[in-house]
C-alpha cells in the first residue's frame, strides 16, 4: 500500500486543482495576518489562539478552509472514476482495500498538510505584533492550544474520511464535486445553528424540555466535524475530551461504509 500511497500524492500534489487549493490557502492566511496586524495596530488585545482557531472557521461562521479543501479532494477521488484508474490498479494485484485505504490516507494527509501550513505561516508572521501590544502571546496554556490544535487536526482526517465515502458512493467526478460542498455547507449551517441553539438553551435550561434539546445539540456539535471547528474557533469545548473520541468514531464508520461498498462495486 506504500507505493499507492506514493503514487496517489503524487498524482495530487501535481494537480492543476491542488495548485489553485494552495493558492487560496495562502491568500486565506494573508488575510488572517492582516487582519491580526490591523487589530494589532488599533490596540487590540490579541492573542495567537484567534489566528490560529480561525484557520478553520473564519470569524466563528465562515469555513473558509473546508469549503477550498472539499473540491480538492473530490476531484481527485472523482477522476479516478473518470478514467479507470481504479480498475487498473486492481488489475495489477492490488487488493480493493489497499485502493481504498491509499486513497483514504492521501486525502488525509493533503488535508492535514495544508492545515498545518496555516497554523505555521499565519502564527510566525503574526507573534511579533501580538507581543509589542498585548505583552503576551496566548491567553491559554501552551498545553491547551496544542490540544486544542490536535483535535482540530483529527477533525480534518474525519472530513477526508467522510469526503472519501461520499465520492466511493457517487463514483463520479462531477456529482461528488457538487455533493461534497453542498455537504459542507450543510454542515456548516447545522454547526451554525447548533452554537447559536446550545446557547439560548443554556440560558435558559431550567424551562421545560431543554437540557434534553441542548444534550442532542451539543452531541451533534461534536460529531460533525464542522462542529469542532466552530467550537474550537470560539475557544469554548465543553467536551473536549469526547471530540477526538467522535473523530475516531466518523473515521471508522465511513472507512467500514466505504470499504463495504467499495468491495461490492463493479468497476468498469
């Protein structure tokens, strides 16, 4: 599975579509930088969490990130299809497994690669300014933002994971394009009102009916990996200690979903 794997990089890191996703990520931390410099400059008291949260969720409601990573992703799920490439890879021995685990861990290498590319330009370029004015670069222990960073990482191979489930169950390159960003913005909304609904029913749990809206809320928050990100973006996780745990849960239910009916699919 190593060479697929070499292979399947390879072939995406050379792609026109990952040259234009690497592209939008740099201007996207161009414009974190300088919008934590204009802060900066107007005085304000920030810190690095802020910089680096928001390379998942652009002021708490924009996933900027996800929305550039999912046609990326599908398009080189998706071309695969187009062109029998998976049909000659089981041709020359490969089991569907390795395919589909090589495939799998590509998308999730790209992805993460990527973020942390993010969390390393924006947060050199910005802790020289963040010192002169606030006097000190985290509000947070060091611990908890490397924490906080892990799991926001364990989220994105969750993504890649959900992303590859969904192109094995479209098998075309054109439709998974559009689902997988219709799937991120569903998420994404979701996310959005779920935040939005865990605090009005926090505000007002002694009514009725709401701790048990607000356990299903929060519950959702923490399986989508959309979820995550918002709440790490806002610096707020309640649950944090269950995240990674529901990472590793949407991991294993989309690998077992896709390899199943990767196996059962007639490859022409």
């Amino acid at each position: 599975m190593r060479n697929l794997l070499h292979a399947n990089l390879r072939r995406l890191v050379r792609s026109r579509a990952f040259l234009i996703a690497l592209l939008a990520e740099l201007v996207y931390v161009a414009l974190t930088v300088l919008s934590c410099w204009d802060h900066c400059a107007a005085g304000d008291q920030y810190t690095l969490e802020y910089i680096l949260t928001a390379g998942y969720v652009l002021l708490g409601y924009l996933p900027i990130p996800t929305l550039i990573l999912a046609p990326l992703l599908s398009l080189h799920l998706g071309a695969d299809y187009g062109n029998s490439t998976l049909r000659n890879k089981l041709v020359v021995g490969h089991t569907r497994r390795s395919v589909y685990l090589a495939d799998l861990l590509a998308c999730a290498v790209t992805a993460v690669a990527l973020d942390m590319l993010y969390l390393a330009l924006s947060g050199l370029l910005c802790v020289r300014p963040i010192l002169e004015i606030s006097g000190r670069l985290l509000r947070f222990s060091p611990g908890q933002v490397l924490l906080w960073a892990a799991v926001l990482l364990l989220a994105r191979a969750a993504w890649a994971a959900v992303v590859k489930l969904v192109v094995t169950v479209l098998g075309n390159r054109t439709a998974a394009s559009i689902a997988v960003l219709l799937l991120a913005v569903a998420a994404a909304l979701i996310s959005t009102a779920g935040i939005d609904e865990v605090g009005y029913l926090s505000r007002n749990l002694m009514l009725e009916g709401n701790a048990g809206r607000m356990t299903c809320w929060q519950l959702t928050l923490d399986v989508l990996p959309t979820g995550q990100y918002y709440q790490v973006s806002r610096l707020d996780t309640p649950n944090l200690w269950r995240m990674p745990l529901m990472s590793l849960a949407v991991i294993a239910a989309s690998t077992g979903a896709g390899l199943a009916l990767f196996r059962s699919r007639d490859l022409k």
